[in-house]
C-alpha cells in the first residue's frame, strides 16, 4: 500500500493510506447494495474513527473521477468497476474494519427507521427536563408516555434509548398492563438468551 493518508481522528489500527479509503469505500457500498448518502457514509466511518475526514471526501471524488463510484447529487453508488475493485483488493483491509464499516452503516440505517417510527422530545421545564416519547404507526399514535427527569443529560439519554428500543419498551409496559407474563416471559428470554423466570 502507498499514498500516506492524513490520519487525524483515527483511531489506532484505523485506514492511514489513501487507497486502503477507496478500496473501503468500494467495498462498503458493493456490500450494503444500495446508495448511500455522503452524511450515512460520513456518520459510520468517521463515527467509528475509521479515516479521516478529509481524506474521506478526496477519496470520494477520486473514485467518482475513476469511474468506481457514481453519484446522482443525492447518493453514492458502486459501479461494476468499483465492485471488481472491491472483490479483488478488499482482503488487503483487517477484517475487523470492514465489519466496523458495515455494522455501523446498518446500525445508521436501523436507526433512522426506528427514528421514523419511534417519536421522543426533549423540552425544558421549570425545575427540570421533560421527555416526551410515542411510538406511531401509519401516522397515529399507539403509545406515549411522558417522563419528568432532573438534568438534560438524561433526559436526552432517554431520549435515544426509547428511539432505540421503544418497541421493546412498548411490549413491557403491555406486558405488565395487561399482566401478560408469557409477553414478559417472551421479552426477557429473547434478551438474555436463556429461558426467563419472569413468567413465574
């Protein structure tokens, strides 16, 4: 490998040459198998201090100008001739960084449906923060629950937490409303791995 790649914010056993980047880059997109935006390849990439933000945005040019990527104003897409360089070259990348890439890109892409689905708010008020969370579908509302918290920080931490897992959520609070305890039992068992007590 040549082409030293500017490697700040990088974490150790991250991408420091400028050709690993566009082999990734190829490799990523031939992988997910769609279009990807510049913010999803931004915020998994560098979200996971695989390169550095320049050196991210020069290999995306290049690769467009080589004919390895293609872009429509919205999303990037791999061609034939950056999926055959993806194929050929990408076992030169640690297998560890291909999976960081891909997991994060899909744990993106998971998250913004949920975010679409799963509604929550932070709002202040006067001795406190409210977080205000709904879970909708084909846009009305199923369950809402508003929760009074005693700094934005967890406020905020709800927040994501119940975009995150608010289905989850939603099934405990049914669970234990309806007194459903196989529901729970259910739940319980799918998280640990292990049949549950909770139905006892």
């Amino acid at each position: 490998m040549s082409n030293k790649a500017f490697t700040g914010g990088v974490r150790p056993g991250g991408l420091t040459t400028s050709t690993e980047i566009r082999i990734l880059l190829c490799y990523l997109l031939k992988t997910i198998g769609i279009p990807l935006t510049r913010s999803e390849i931004e915020s998994a990439l560098l979200g996971e201090e695989l390169v550095n933000y320049f050196e991210l945005s020069d290999a995306l040019d290049k690769l467009c100008a080589l004919g390895h990527l293609s872009y429509d104003g919205n999303a990037y897409q791999v061609t034939p001739g950056g999926a055959e360089l993806a194929d050929t070259l990408s076992t030169e990348l640690p297998r560890s960084v291909r999976e960081s890439a891909v997991n994060a890109v899909l744990a993106a892409q998971q998250y913004k449906r949920k975010l679409a689905q799963h509604k929550a708010k932070v709002t202040r008020t006067e001795d406190g923060w409210r977080t205000s969370c709904t879970i909708e579908d084909l846009g009305e509302p199923v369950f809402s629950c508003e929760l009074y918290l005693p700094d934005e920080l967890t406020a905020n931490a709800v927040k994501e937490k119940f975009i995150s897992d608010g289905d989850r959520i939603f099934r405990c609070m049914l669970g234990l409303l309806t007194d459903n305890r196989q529901l729970l039992a259910d739940l319980f068992e799918k998280e640990s791995g292990n049949p549950s007590d909770a139905a006892k």
